[in-house]
C-alpha cells in the first residue's frame, strides 16, 4: 500500500490505515516505538507502563535526589 508522508510542525507525519492499525491493535494515543533497522523504519507496538507514585519513588535514592531548586519570587497571588 502506498502513503503519503506530510509535515506535522516541524516533523513529518505518517497515517497508518484503520485495517493496519486494527491489525496491530493501535488506537489513539497508544504507544510505539520506532526505530531504524538497515535502512528501514520499524514501528513496534509497546505496553505503556502504568506507574504508581510508589514504584516511581522507589528509584529516588541519596545518590540520585537532587536539591532544592529556586524558581524565583513568587509573583501574583501565590502564598508561601
């Protein structure tokens, strides 16, 4: 089948047909990853990970956290 590629932005942007897409299980917003293998682009359906706020601290270790950061003065109607 042939497509045509358009600029999306910056980028360029590639629709993938509802069959190849029902075929695969795409939908939107799902995750791919794409790479490059001998000249070819592969597009490869991923499970999105669906982390919880304890699994993502978890990897915070003394080794790893960073200090406070400034973001200046408070301006508007902010209360600190």
């Amino acid at each position: 089948m042939l497509t045509k590629i358009q600029k999306w932005g910056n980028s360029l942007a590639l629709r993938i047909p509802k069959a190849f897409a029902a075929e695969a299980n795409i939908t939107n917003d799902s995750v791919v990853e794409i790479s490059m293998e001998d000249g070819q682009i592969k597009i490869k359906t991923v499970t999105a990970f669906d982390w919880t706020l304890n699994q993502l601290l978890a990897g915070v270790t003394h080794e790893n956290i960073h200090q406070e950061i400034s973001t200046g003065n408070p301006v508007g109607n902010e209360t600190w």
